[in-house]
C-alpha cells in the first residue's frame, strides 16, 4: 500500500547519506547462499496479469499460461499480490477468508495446478501475507461484532469518548485512506480501528487466538507448496494499547492521514516480535519438511532506521528481509547520479553484517518506473539493481519498460483515490500502475478477450508490448533477460561493492572479487554527452574492458572493447563491463 506523505516525510528529513568505498559486507561464499539470496523476484498483480477466461480480470488459469515468460526470463521466484477470497473494496487487500482463493481468480485446485507447473519450471511461488486486517465481511469480523468467543477481541475495539454529551472516536487516529481510523458499530456498541478502508477492520495480535490463526495461515499455504511470503505493511501492524493521540505534524488538512505525527500506529515494538515469530512458524516448517528456506518479505515506508530493524539482529536469524524502497522514495526525473550514489550508499550501509539486501524499483503502489524516473532511464536502473549485491525484485511490466495508464475518474477502482474526490484522485490514485499488462498488440494487450477489462488497457500498447520487444533486435526486454543471467557470476554475487560519481550525471558501480571476473556497471543519468576516465576509479580498469550488456539505443554493442580506460557516454547511455 503507498503511503504517499510518508515518502514526502522521508525525503524532507530522513534520509541521512552516508558515503563509504569500498564497501564490504564480509559476503557469504557462493557455495553456502540460500536460494533466496541471489533470487530476483517477480511481482505479478494477478487482476492484470493475464485473463484465461474472458471476464476482464486476470486469473490463476492465466498466470499458469504465462509462467513460461517468468521462467524465460530467468528469474527465481513469482510473488503473487493477494488472491484470497475478498469482496474487492481494496483491490483484495480486504480478505474475507485467508484459506481460500476468490472465485475471481478461481480456485484452490487451479492455485495446485499453478504450483504443479511452477515447480516442473523450477519456479517458485510467493504469496501476499496481509496481517493487518481483514474484510469485514470475515466471519471472524461477523462473530467479534457479536462478542463470541474466542472472536470477542479478534480485532481492534474502544469504547466511544462522550464529550459534552457527544459520542466522538476514541482518539484522533487517522486512516491512510483519509478521515478518521474508527468506525462506530451499532450492534457491538464500539469503535473498531480501519488504518486503511472502513471495510478493512484491524486485527487485534494482543489476542493469543489470533496470532495462532495467523500462524495457521502460513502453515495452511506451505502445505500447499509457497515458498515464503511478502507480509503487507508491517509498520501498521500493532499500535500503542492505551490509544493516546498522535501529535499534529503541521502538515495537510485534518481528515489526512499526514496530518499526524504517527507515534502510536507505526512501528511499535510488537511489530517486530510478530515478524520474529512468522520467521520461527516459517522455520519449523522447513526443518519438517524439505529443509528449503522459506522466505519473509516485509513491506515498510518507514525512516530507515526502523525499517532496517525488520532484518532481525543475530539471534533472530532466517530467511527475512524489509523491501529496500528507498530508490523509490528518493529518485525522480529531476534526480543525478549523485543522488542515485546517496540512496545506494546509505541503504547498504544500513544492513546489518550478515544480512542481504533488496533492491526494489517499483510496484502495484508505485507509478512505474518509467513514469517516475523517465524512459530513458529504464535500462541504467535494471542495470543497477542487477548487478548490486543482493536480491532483486521487479513488478511486472518493467522487464520490457511499461508505462502507467491513465484511468478516468468514472473508471476509478482505488479506494484511496475514491476518497481523494474527483478533483484530487490524480494524486492520490494507484490504478495508473495496475492497468492491464501489454502482452501484444492485439485486442485489450492480450490481456483480455472480453469487451472492457476491469481497468483500461492503457493507449500505449501497441507502442510498447512484450511480443514486439521479443521481436527486436534490441529491446529492454532483451537488456533486462541479459542482466538476469549476467548476474549469476561469482563476482557479482559475491563481490565487494564500490559505488562512484564522476561529474554530476554519471554513477560507476564497481564489484571485484579476489582474481575472478571484474564487473562494471556505468550509467549516464543525465541529457549530455560524458566522457569518463575509468583509470582515476582504480588502475586495472585502464586495460581493456569488454561490453556485457548495452542499453537500448547505445553507441556500442555487446562485446566491444573499451580501451585506456576511457568510456564515451551518450545522453542517458549505460552499459555493464567485464574484465578476467
């Protein structure tokens, strides 16, 4: 879920850039790597992915039909957004059943079959966790309400506060998606607390009974072959139990959700210790099982030093990682080469010894990367969350460079953009990233048969398609499948890493390791023309260098020398080097 002002928040005063080169995080030997350690994930929004059935929406049946691109491009592991049943107020982020699947998308027999075919592609498949809340159309919701136990206290309820005779929330807590975070309910005769929607009740883990239910939800989908899962805005998970008021910002209209200092509602303490528990559950299971690592991706847009503590310290070790969305937050069109090192280089010296870190370029939350930061600069960034140290995640599309759709207000689905009002949704708004994917130029994108699709194909498709990408002689298709496998070498997975800035447009990332191959990743953010002297960043790149991957459009293709250490770069040119 985007937290807009959040992001605004942390680029005005949270972002502390540290520089240090070289850096080395002691990496662990190839040989001892878990699989999830060198993955690149594949974020696939399961309404716009692919529809098998001719219904607008995308679906399981259409995720299997398409499971031979992700293995194409080389990738580790599909994480699907959630498919759970759900009445859709939230784009299924509002679950009425966390065990089953939503007719929408099919049915547990068609998820079997999806892991079936994943597993005979050697893929593996990841699966929204969404803690948070539920639906309120739950039966858990349904029989709290009613006081029934062990339900009474499933879920987050405060009695009213009278004031001159007036019943008033219990506090002044705001939603993320605008107005007050309670909603007064008859029947029970209380408040329950909605961080998000009104139809999104927040699940109470003070309560033994439901940390065990949730517990049993991961079990529930590990015996059915998920391979770990990404846990949806952990920072909102617990708040301060006496419910004290948050402190006013001084930003934003009272009924927005920045318009508090978040004190009591984000990243408290029980967060954490929840996190260290689903790693344990996810744990037990290996151990019982096949003893392959089951993964914990957690979603925050908290300041960086709260974030960084959902790695866990040395005791609470496994398979777990916080999304990394600081080039996100920190990195627009307006952005140089300087600011792109300042992001690299304070996030990975935030990682605490013996962790791995992520590198992340967008989502279903985020306008898309070439939206955000410019077309031209789609391959330089591929270029660089490849062959940084770590894991790599990418949402579908960006491997071949879609761009948002636009989406009228009339054909609005996003909450949070409903309640922004015609006149604000543009802001607010993350439908544009959630439009249909661009499979071909045919009708809808080939993404749907059907007459109008849930959200509108965007009118960019003929131009920009993954069949006429196949088709080129060079695409960032092509580029993004040569980065995947290039970044299997030993060097990039277990060099040292250094990052440098030469002007103000060009940022070098080095990775060596001992005498193995050498890599060089070099990336003109800028509209001009640079000339690099490659020999100032160390001696052996004066010799010659070999072109690994080029960008769409470069100067020179894959497998040109580049001599004395001196590298021409075109406005926005980037390209990743080799050396034996």
């Amino acid at each position: 879920m985007r937290l807009q002002i959040t992001i605004c928040l942390l680029l005005l005063g949270c972002l502390v850039f540290v520089t240090c080169n070289p850096i080395d995080k002691n990496e662990i030997p190839l040989t001892e790597k878990e699989w999830w350690q060198t993955a690149v994930f594949y974020q696939i929004y399961p309404r716009s992915f692919k529809d098998s059935d001719g219904d607008g929406s995308g679906d399981l049946k259409g995720i299997q039909s398409q499971l031979s691109h992700i293995k194409d491009l080389g990738v580790t592991a599909a994480w699907l957004s959630p498919i759970y049943t759900s009445p859709q107020v939230d784009g299924g982020y509002d679950i009425a059943n966390f065990t089953d699947v939503d007719p929408l998308y099919g049915t547990l027999e068609d998820f079997d079959n999806l892991i079936a075919e994943a597993k005979k592609l050697g893929l593996k498949i990841v699966l929204d966790f969404v803690p948070n809340h539920s639906s309120d159309k739950h039966e858990w919701f349904k029989k709290s309400v009613k006081r029934i136990d062990p339900y009474t206290n499933y879920y987050v309820w405060a009695d009213a506060k009278i004031v001159n005779g007036t019943r008033q929330p219990p506090n002044n807590w705001n939603s993320y998606f605008k107005f007050s975070a309670w909603e007064w309910n008859e029947e029970r005769g209380q408040y329950y607390l909605h961080l998000f929607a009104i139809q999104q009740p927040d699940l109470n883990y003070r309560d033994p009974n439901l940390v065990k239910e949730m517990k049993d939800v991961l079990r529930f989908w590990m015996n059915r072959g998920v391979a770990g899962f990404r846990v949806d805005i952990i920072s909102a998970l617990g708040e301060d139990e006496a419910l004290p008021d948050e402190p006013l910002s001084g930003n934003c209209s009272p009924d927005d959700y920045c318009y508090l200092n978040h004190i009591y509602t984000e990243d408290q303490p029980l967060n954490y210790d929840m996190v260290v528990q689903w790693r344990d559950v996810l744990k037990e299971h290996a151990a019982a099982t096949d003893k392959v690592p089951r993964v914990i991706m957690t979603e925050s847009y908290s300041e960086i030093d709260k974030t960084i503590k959902y790695f866990g310290n040395e005791t609470h070790d496994g398979a777990c990682f916080p999304f990394n969305f600081y080039i996100i937050m920190g990195i627009s069109q307006s952005s140089n080469a300087q600011d792109l090192k300042n992001v690299v280089d304070n996030y990975f010296n935030k990682v605490p010894k013996g962790r791995t870190p992520n590198w992340v370029l967008g989502n279903h939350d985020q306008h898309r990367v070439a939206d955000r930061v410019g077309v031209k600069r789609i391959d330089g960034l591929n270029m660089l969350t490849m062959t940084l140290p770590g894991v790599a995640v990418t949402y579908n599309g960006e491997e071949f460079g879609q761009e948002d759709g636009f989406v009228t207000w009339e054909e609005t689905q996003d909450p949070q953009a409903i309640n922004a009002g015609e006149e604000n949704y543009l802001g607010a708004t993350r439908d544009p990233e959630r439009t249909p994917l661009q499979w071909d130029d045919s009708k809808n994108a080939g993404f749907s048969t059907a007459e109008k699709t849930w959200l509108p194909v965007s009118q960019k498709y003929k131009e920009t398609n993954l069949k006429k990408q196949k088709a080129e002689k060079e695409s960032h298709y092509k580029v993004y499948k040569d980065l995947v496998k290039l970044r299997q070498a030993d060097a990039l997975i277990n060099g040292d890493f250094s990052s440098h800035v030469e002007g103000s447009n060009v940022l070098l990332i080095l990775r060596k390791l001992n005498n193995s191959k050498l890599f060089l990743t070099a990336i003109n953010f800028g509209d001009i023309h640079e000339e690099v002297d490659l020999s100032k960043i160390d001696k052996i790149l004066a010799e010659n260098l070999k072109i690994e991957v080029s960008s769409v459009g470069a100067a020179q293709t894959q497998g040109s020398i580049v001599s004395n250490g001196k590298l021409h770069l075109h406005p926005y040119e980037s390209y990743v080097l080799s050396k034996n």
